[in-house]
C-alpha cells in the first residue's frame, strides 16, 4: 500500500470521525440545556415558568433539530424527538408538541409508545380536556409496572386535580407519587408541593408528615430551613407548643439556622398570645424590632404589636403607631396593606368619635339656648333645627358601632352606641338601620328573644323598609310588594311612555317613603335625570341632598356626595357670570 492510500485512508477516517463526534457533540448539548430547564423549572414548580428555562429549552429544539436534519436515520433519532416535544410542551406550544409526540408514537416501541402517550395525554389537559387526560393517564397506569413511570403518572394526575379545584385528589395522588419516585431529589420536589397544599387545607398531619420528608430528601439549604420553620408553625397550629417550643429552641442555638432566627422567635410570640402570656408576647415582639430592623420579620412584628393593642389593650394611639411602622420596616411586607386599613380605620373611628362628642355638646348648648330663649320670652331669636343636630349624632354613634363590631371585635360597644341611637334619636332615618344591626349583633351573641323584640319593632314601626322586608323573608312571613316599590315599578314602566307621569310617581314615592331602596333609587333617578337630561342642576341638588339627609349609607347616598360639590360649584359659577339663579 502506498502511502499516498494510507494518507487517505486516515483522512477518511479522521472525516467519518470528526463528522461523528459533530453530531454527538450537537446532541449532548441539547440533553445539557433540556437539564438546565428542567432544573429551572422544578425549582420554580408550581409558578410561571422562568426565561433561563424557556431559552433553554428553545436552545433544545434547535440542536436537535439540526440533528434530526443532517442525520435522520441516527440512533439519537427518538431521543430527539421526545426532547423536542417536551420542551415545545413546557414551552407551551401545545399543537406543535402533539404533532412530535404522535410521530414519536408510530416511530417507536411499546415504552417509548407510553411515553408517548403520557405526553400527549398532558396536551389533552393544556388544550381543555382534563377529562380525557386523566382517563388517559390511569389507562396507562393500569398497563405499566414501572415505578419511576407511575410516580411521574400520579404527579400529572395531581397537577391536572389541582387545575380542576379538587384538591383532596391532588394531595391523594402526590403522596402517591412520592412513594413511587426512587430520585432523592425529585421526591423532596414531590413532598414540598404536598406539604405546601396540605398545609393550605389545614390537613396538619399530613403537611407534618411531608414537611418532615422535605428534610429528608431535600439539598436545598433554602428549603430545609422553610421546611424546619413550617415544622413549627404546624405544631403551634395543632397545639403541641411544647414540641414548637423545644424545636425552635434547639435551632435558635444552631448558626445554620441563623438565617430564620427572627422568625422563628415569631413564632414563639405567636405561642406566648395563644397560652395568654400576654406580657412575654409584647416583650418577644418589641425586641424582635430591635434585633431584625427594616425586614419583613420586623414588620409583621409591628404589625401584631398593632392588632394586640387595637384588640385587647384598646389603646388605639400606640395601635396606629405600630400599624404606621409596619411599611416603613418593609414596603413588601404581606402585612403592609392590612396595615394601611387599620390606620384608616382608626383614623376614622377617632373622627367620629370627636364628631359624636362635638355635636353632643353642640346640641346640649342649644337646648339650653332655646329653654333660655322661652323664659325670656324673646321673640326675635333665629330658629334651631335641633333634628339635623341629632342625625349627625345618630350617624357619627353608627359609624363607631359599624367599626366597633365588624372590624374591632368589640361587640358590646358597638350594640351600646346602636342603642343609644333608637332610644335618644327616634327621628333618625338611622334608626331602623340600627335597629337591624343590633337584632343581627344579639342573634351571633346567642340572645334571639332581644333580637326578636327589635324585628318585631321593624315590622311594626318600619313596615316599608328593606329591613322588614328581609325580615319577612328570613322568617318565611307574608311579604307583600310595598306601596313604594308599586309606585317604583309603575314609574320605570312609564318613563320611556309619559316621563311627566312617572316624574309625578318618583316624587311620589319621597313623600311618603325615605327610608326604602325604592326610594334611594326613585331619588337618584331624579337627580339623575335633572341633572343630565334636563340640565336643571337646582333640582338636581335638591334630589342629592335629599339622598345625603335620609340614606347617606346607601349606594345612591354614596355616589350622590361625589355629585353635590360639583353641582354647587357649577350654580356658584353661573351665578357669578349671569347674575341670576340658574332656573
């Protein structure tokens, strides 16, 4: 053999080699960026799927495609398939990934034809048919005795359980797929989605249990020390603070937990108010503030010195102190916005508790006037509207007993101020309405005889009102249609007939009825109508103000305040240019 034959000879082969390990070398880098995203996109379980993974697996679908094109017939040739429909499945390019994997299953044998199967089952699920899917996955779990395959089977099952709000299936088929799955790795990924949905469903024992193999079978500094810290919280939760206790106190000891430190001496805080410990709770928490400064532990610190004082020490001074403080600690707190209510709901308890005292004392100075005005027999003293006085008193007690009872938990205040209203304030339009909320107050306080005694009153007094009407319902009583809600029908029937009649019928309804929805809405339909279509804002007005003195709380009094400052500063303006009273 000359050596001109050898030198070629090795050429060729050099060629068919170089070529060769080109091919293979395209392909592993496809199985290195398809691990890279699944790595991505396991750690992010549960949310939206990362960028670095959607690249990846972009980068996926582009070598091996170029595999698939330069070498068809190539041993790699299933493998690249399932890779590529994978990653356009977690790409969310559903269609696509149907068209791959049903190719994939004429290519290939009965294994990769229950692979296939799988993920064409899953393109079912993303393409609105959850049905057919799990139907189609216990199909395949009956006909495999692969573990590892049934393991993976179960979590789709979970996730598609999950997507359909039946949880209890769910939590049923990932602790399935935990004992299935034989990587460490993958069964600590299976666990914490268990623990976290079964912690979510208050199923303690069964979040313990997972929480606990979290621990076992978990890497993840990060999700060891989650794991460890909701350990606690689900022994607080069931009662067992002696094990919270002891737990937390071995950690608190141990620098590898340093990073939870702050929480985990929330918890003992959380422990101290359950067990009534009241003073060691404040103590735990205020240097809780001081050791972890400007952090969300700080914050929700602050935030349960604010609840303990609104709640059980009533001193809403040092309540709205601690609630203000919460976001300055951390902006991103879950406590921040909870925060920013209780200030604006003790700001305004304070408001109409200085109200209230105001126009008590407003109101006691002019009855002593007007009782000076008749011994002295004074004839040319301006008149008093002593009613509106005792409205503003009866609305500002109602704003305090609304407050009082359904955001501060002080029932009993509450009911005193609602019955401060019915006997001192009998002309109130409040009066019904506060008769109301005390019966329903009495009734969750288990006193139905005094509950009843005020429906009865209601029915008496009010029988007009929607609370007599809900009343009557509730008790299964003869409801008739009231006068006002006739007259409310008639006048819809008739506008778009003879406006001028059901105009007369709407200003009907007010003259007898003004404590109603009937005659909310008969009022707002008339200021509305003056001030849109007949661009009369006078009468427009009059009809707001009327909303703002008898229904103030109602959906109509509420967007009738927005109106009046525009149409008063609209009449004040045309006056000004004319000279004249807008007709």
């Amino acid at each position: 053999m000359s050596v001109k034959t050898i030198y070629s000879f090795f050429l060729s082969v050099l060629v068919v080699v170089s070529l060769s390990c080109a091919y293979f070398n395209t392909f592993y880098n496809a199985e290195q960026y398809f691990a890279k995203a699944e790595q991505a996109r396991l750690e992010k379980m549960g949310e939206n799927l990362p960028a670095s993974a959607i690249d990846a697996y972009a980068k996926v679908i582009e070598k091996s495609n170029r595999v698939l094109e330069k070498y068809p017939n190539t041993k790699y040739r299933i493998r690249a398939l399932l890779l590529i429909g994978m990653s356009r499945f977690h790409r969310q390019e559903y269609r696509l990934a149907v068209n791959i994997f049903k190719q994939l299953y004429q290519e290939g044998n009965a294994h990769e034809q229950s692979e296939a199967t799988y993920w064409l089952a899953l393109c079912k699920w993303k393409l609105g048919k959850p049905q057919p899917a799990l139907d189609d996955l216990h199909g395949l779990l009956e006909a495999t005795d692969d573990d590892q395959f049934r393991s993976k089977i179960y979590l789709s099952i979970a996730e598609i359980n999950l997507d359909l709000n039946n949880d209890r299936e769910a939590l049923n088929s990932l602790e399935k797929a935990a004992g299935f799955t034989r990587e460490r790795s993958e069964k600590g990924q299976i666990y914490y989605r268990l623990s976290e949905l079964a912690f979510a469903r208050k199923d303690y024992p069964r979040a313990l249990m997972a929480y606990k193999n979290v621990l076992k079978n978990s890497s993840s500094k990060k999700r060891i020390e989650e794991a460890n810290l909701q350990i606690v919280r689900v022994y607080r939760l069931m009662g067992d603070f002696k094990t919270a206790s002891n737990r937390i106190k071995n950690m608190l000891v141990d620098e590898s937990f340093s990073a939870i430190y702050g929480d985990l001496e929330l918890e003992l805080a959380k422990m101290y108010f359950i067990q009534e410990l009241n003073d060691n709770a404040v103590t735990r928490l205020e240097s809780i503030t001081l050791d972890y400064p400007k952090t969300p532990t700080s914050a929700e610190a602050y935030y349960l010195l604010g609840e303990y004082m609104l709640l059980t020490d009533w001193d809403l001074e040092n309540a709205r102190k601690y609630h203000a403080q919460v976001s300055k600690e951390s902006r991103t707190s879950p406590f921040a916005k909870s925060s920013q209510k209780r200030i604006k709901e003790i700001d305004q308890y304070l408001s109409a508790e200085e109200q209230a005292q105001n126009l008590r004392e407003q109101l006691e100075n002019m009855v002593a006037a007007l009782l000076d005005t008749s011994a002295t027999d004074t004839v040319d003293t301006e008149p008093i509207d002593i009613s509106k006085i005792e409205g503003d008193i009866a609305a500002a007690l109602y704003s305090l007993s609304e407050l009082e009872a359904f955001h501060f938990e002080r029932g009993d205040l509450a009911m005193d101020h609602l019955t401060e209203i019915i006997n001192d304030y009998p002309n109130s339009v409040l009066r019904p309405k506060a008769m109301f909320t005390l019966s329903y107050l009495l009734e969750e306080n288990d006193d139905s005889l005094k509950a009843d005694r005020y429906q009865r009153q209601i029915l008496s007094e009010y029988p007009k009102s929607d609370f007599a009407d809900y009343i009557r319902n509730k008790k299964n009583l003869a409801v008739e249609e009231s006068a006002s809600a006739r007259l409310l029908r008639k006048a819809e029937q008739l506008w778009y007939m003879d406006p001028l009649s059901a105009l007369n019928n709407y200003k009907t309804i007010l003259k007898g009825d003004s404590t109603s929805e009937s005659s909310a809405r008969a009022a707002y339909f008339l200021a509305y109508q003056y001030d849109r279509l007949y661009q009369e804002p006078d009468s427009a007005l009059k009809y707001y103000e009327w909303l703002l003195k008898y229904q103030p709380e109602s959906e109509q009094g509420r967007s009738a305040k927005k109106q009046i400052d525009f149409l008063q500063s609209l009449l004040v303006a045309t006056q000004a240019d004319t000279g004249d009273t807008l007709r």
